[in-house]
C-alpha cells in the first residue's frame, strides 16, 4: 500500500469484475473504500446459478490472457494458485461446421500448423507467420498502450507505433487482414471468431484485434476448477483484505456531484463520498444516475455508438453423456456473414445462427451431480432485439434441434434442469445500454482514445471502471480498468491537492 488516497472517502457503484478490481486497488492506497452492489452476488454478469447440484457461470467462461490475472493477484502480494487451480484445456476448443466437418484446435502451435495446412496447402506456414504479426502486435498493444494505460490520442501518433500500425493494416478490418493469409473461409473463421468476444464482427473490427489471435493459440486456453465465479471470490476476498466494504442488494439511483465531494443515493438514502467510480454501465451512469445536462457530450452521443451483441443464453443440467462436445465447442454455418448481418446490420433472429457451447464439466466433475454434465449455450443476437417468451421458446427450440442435427447430441430428453437469459435480462437486470450483453463493440472509432475513458468529461470526481470504458470487454480487460481508474483518481487527488483544493469532504 502507497498510501496516496489516505483519508479519502470512495464510493464504486456496482460490484462486476471491474468495480471489485478498482476497490481492490483504491483501499490499496488507502482510500475508504465503500462498494454498492444492486443485487445479492457481486460478479455482474460473471454471474452464477447453482441449483439442484449443477453449477453455471453465467457469463464468461474462457479464462484468457493468464498473466494479466497474475498482475492482479500480485499486486496485493497473492497469486490465483492461492485461491484457485488453473488448467490448461486441450484441445483449446472443437468445431463443428453445418456441412458436416469437424475439427479439434490442438493447445500447441505444431498441431494447428497442422490442423491449418490439412485444409489448405501452404496454410501451416501462413498460421505461423499469422501468429507472429499477431505476438508482435499483441506485445506492442499490450507495453505500450493496454497495460500502460496510453489512451490518448497522442500516445497512438509515435513512429514505432505508426509503423507497426501499417504492418498490420490497422485501419483496415480484420476480415481483410485475415483473408490476405488464408483463403479457405473455415480456416479464416478460426482465427477470427475469438471477434466475438470483443463484442465485433470480423466486417467491423479493426485489424489490430489480430492480437486476438495470439491470446488464443499462443498463449492458450484456461479453466479455473470451480469455474469463473472461483476468481469472482478470489476478487471479492482481495478487496475484503485490503479493507474494503461491499454492500450487496444495494441499489444506487442518483450520482450528484459538487464542488466538495459526491453524494449518491443508495437504497433512499444520501451517501457522501469524496469521490465516485461507477462500474454500472457509462450510459446508464451518465444518462439515468447522474443529473441531466452535466454531462459534456453530443446529444446523440451514446445513441450513436455500435453496441456489442446480446446473447441469448441456455444453462442447461442434464442428465447422461454429451460426447462429442468439448469443454468448448463452437457450432458454425460455413457462411456465418448473414448471422453477423443480423447483429449489426439488420436486427432480427439469426436464421442460420453461429453458436458456442460450454461443457465445464468436461473438466471438471464438480459442477454437475453425478452421471450429469453442466451445459450453457450463448447465442450471440442484435442488442434491442425484442424477446418475448414466445420468441425466446421457439428460438430454444430451434438451437437445440440445431446442435442435435449439428453435432449428434440431443440434449431434450435430458434436461433436469434449465433456465434462459436473453436481451430484456440484461437491459432489466443489468441496466445495459439496449440489453447489450458486452457493452460497446471494439470498432476502429471505439478503441483507445476514441473509447469512453474514466473521467468523465464535464464532471468532476465521478469516474468509469469496466468492459464499455477503457480498456475494453473482457474479464482480463476490467481488471485492468479498475488499475486504471485508481490511477486516475490518484492523479486528480494530488492534483486537488496542491492546487490548494481540499481533495477530502465530511462524510453525511
Ligand atoms: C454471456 C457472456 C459471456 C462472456 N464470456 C467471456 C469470456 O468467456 N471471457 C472473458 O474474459 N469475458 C467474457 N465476457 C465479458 C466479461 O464477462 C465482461 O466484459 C465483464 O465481466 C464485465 O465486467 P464489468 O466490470 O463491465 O461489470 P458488469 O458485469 O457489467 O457489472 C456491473 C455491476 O454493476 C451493478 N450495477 C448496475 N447498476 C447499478 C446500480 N444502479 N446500483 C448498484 N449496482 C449497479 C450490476 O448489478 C453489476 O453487478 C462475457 C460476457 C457475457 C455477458
């Protein structure tokens, strides 16, 4: 602990991945940490059901980028091994295409040179020189920018940058750049569907993202045992040891800063803090939670902005095996633009949908009774999609008929037990800009400086930690940003201090 917010009073509205991060890092430097967390579990959308001996991860489910939770964990002197077992998964994940093929992507790089150059001749050597733009670019993005917290414009413009920027094609999108190595359309599906967990497409991602690429096949693919909501608790914990208070079932409704410090409005009750991060959504913290008009932005700002899908979302216990499916299997049209079409371009429930299904008892036994497995089914749709219960039962209906045809497992004689998500959860539950379930996708125009930051402009004090500010979507990436809104708030507080201004205000 450095100390640096000592006697400093602050607040963090909501308890996702991003908020428990910040909290962790702000008591760190002292601050009086409290966080207020609307529901009863803290996690958001890293959430849980655990019913009738299953055991579901709500939302994210493929651990990546290990060293960035290694930084986390180090920096309250701890390691994820303290608190929970790492595994590393192979094969990375299987696919099963609608014609008939299917393919295992093996953990190590010679066996997807391989897996690459069986479906198109010289394709092994093109994935190995692939993976080498895409470690360069990833090591550059991470230094210099990600890490580092560079989200000024200024910090894009240097010549090293602009000259790996060119390498890579950085404006053009990673549909283009992806196509200039492989022809074959499966083998460019392989190295671009990992777009679909920046919220993109491969038609409206810049090519930078190619970095996606090393993040899975280089660095690999991981499971905590216990599943996402084990590092949930190993963040909560964190924050509790580094002094921490977390309210849960806590509603926040009004954010009103002044001159002195902030008042928020919890459960009907004002609550003065010096200083405010909220890790609810930017929208719905400046649109809804903060007064109208004091926020500095073009009217149609946010209305403006291309949102990452929603998903339609099936937790699934059944009962008996479900060979073939992996721990990750993806089920993909050999044509997927129609599905992307109709997330970006066209709102409308995908006819021939993309879809990905996650079997964490592959791994591990625990999550499911005995003689049982543990299955969630994501569908990625537009967000603002209408959902009504019929549309949302006929589309169930659709995907498992799908994923029977698809892959041989017909999973609805099976099910013991079962229960949905889809757009309205995250609009109602988690107040997501158009029930988004990412938040805002990773376009050229929202990447880096062009994505919202942590200040917010026009308001003092209050500050954005999460997956729609920077540095994006992501449990890897939310950790960062409660690292990064500490050091924001950090820099305005020394600021406050030494232009005379008390940072501090009496508490109410
Ligand atoms: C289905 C799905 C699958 C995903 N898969 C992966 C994956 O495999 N790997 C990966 O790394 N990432 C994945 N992601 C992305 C990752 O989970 C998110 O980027 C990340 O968890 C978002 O964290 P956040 O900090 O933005 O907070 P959120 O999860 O959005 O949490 C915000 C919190 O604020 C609370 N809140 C909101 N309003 C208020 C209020 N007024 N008062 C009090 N509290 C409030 C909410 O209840 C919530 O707890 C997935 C996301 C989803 C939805």
């Amino acid at each position: 602990m450095t100390g640096q917010l000592e006697g400093q009073s602050i607040g963090i509205v909501g308890g996702g991945i991003g908020g428990l991060s910040a909290a962790s890092y702000l008591a760190s430097e002292g601050a009086d940490v409290t966080l207020y967390e609307q529901h009863t579990d803290v996690g958001g959308v890293a959430g849980r059901i655990e019913a009738d001996g299953f055991r579901f991860d709500t939302g994210p489910s493929w651990y990546l980028m290990p060293e960035v939770f290694e930084r986390f964990f180090a920096h309250f002197d701890t390691t994820p091994a303290d608190f929970y077992e790492l595994v590393r998964l192979n094969p990375n994940y299987r696919v099963f295409w609608t014609d008939g093929d299917s393919v295992d992507i093996p953990a190590d790089t010679d066996g997807a040179r391989s897996v690459f150059e069986s479906y198109e001749s010289g394709a092994g050597d093109a994935l190995e020189q692939y993976l080498e733009q895409a470690r360069e670019t990833y090591e550059l993005g991470m230094d210099r920018f990600v890490m580092a917290n560079r989200t000024r414009i200024r910090d894009y413009l240097s010549v090293d940058v602009l000259r790996s920027a060119k390498a890579v094609r950085f404006l053009g999108t990673m549909d283009e750049h992806v196509s200039s190595y492989f022809d074959n359309p499966k083998l460019q599906q392989l190295v671009q569907y990992t777009l679909v967990f920046l919220g993109g497409s491969p038609y409206n991602t810049p090519a930078l993202y190619t970095l996606m690429s090393h993040v899975d096949y280089n660095l690999g693919v991981y499971y905590p045992m216990g599943g996402m909501m084990k590092v949930v608790d190993a963040m909560e914990a964190v924050a509790n040891s580094q002094g921490a208070t977390i309210h849960t079932a806590t509603p926040v409704t009004d954010i009103v800063p002044d001159t002195d410090g902030v008042t928020l409005t919890v459960d009907g009750t004002p609550k003065r803090h010096d200083r405010v991060v909220s890790n609810a959504p930017p929208a719905y913290t400046e649109r809804e939670l903060l007064p109208p008009g004091t926020v500095n932005r073009k009217e149609r700002y946010w209305e403006d902005r291309t949102l990452g899908p929603s998903a339609f979302m099936l937790y699934l216990g059944v009962e008996g095996p479900v060979d073939p499916l992996a721990h990750h299997t993806l089920v993909l049209p050999t044509d997927w633009r129609p599905h992307f079409e109709a997330i970006f371009d066209t709102p409308q429930w995908p006819e021939r949908p993309s879809y990905y299904v996650n079997v964490p008892s592959r791994t591990d036994p625990d999550v499911a009774p005995d003689g049982c497995e543990t299955v969630v089914v994501l569908v990625p749709l537009a967000a603002g999609l209408p959902d009504d219960e019929q549309q949302q039962q006929q589309f169930r209906d659709k995907i498992l008929a799908d994923l029977a045809e698809q892959t041989g497992v017909d999973l609805r004689e099976a099910i013991r037990f079962e229960q949905r998500a889809c757009v309205s959860t995250y609009g109602e539950q988690f107040n997501k800009q158009q029930g988004t379930a990412l938040g805002l996708a990773h376009t050229l125009w929202q990447t880096g400086p062009l994505r919202p930051g942590h200040r917010i402009p026009g308001v003092d004090r209050v500050y954005h930690t999460g997956g729609s500010a920077n540095p994006g979507i992501g449990v890897p990436m939310c950790l960062l940003s409660g690292e990064h809104v500490t050091e924001a708030v950090v820099a305005d507080s020394t600021d406050a201090r030494l232009s005379g201004r008390s940072p501090l205000s009496r508490g109410v």
